[in-house]
C-alpha cells in the first residue's frame, strides 16, 4: 500500500535524478554537486525500502 509519506519520497527520488540527468549533460559538470546529489538519492531509495 503506498502512503502518502512514499509518494512524497518518490517523487523527490525521481526529481533528484531529473537534476542529477540535468547536472551530467552540462558542459561542464560540478562533480561535487553530483555527489551530493546522488548521496541524498540513495539515501531516499533507502528509505522507500524500509518502508
């Protein structure tokens, strides 16, 4: 059953990798805005899988 608390995890999972697709295809990429990103991705996907 998907809660509200889930979607409003998925949707911020999907909307980091809308920023980290965006970040990646700029010519000149920030490696450490990159990572920050994609360590608060996980840690969301982490939690969508506890729950």
């Amino acid at each position: 059953m998907d809660t509200g608390h889930e979607s409003a995890l998925s949707a911020k999972h999907a909307g980091l990798d809308d920023m980290i697709h965006a970040e990646r295809t700029r010519p000149a990429p920030d490696t450490t805005l990159l990572a920050r990103l994609k360590k608060q991705k996980l840690r969301i996907k982490e939690a969508l899988h506890r729950s």
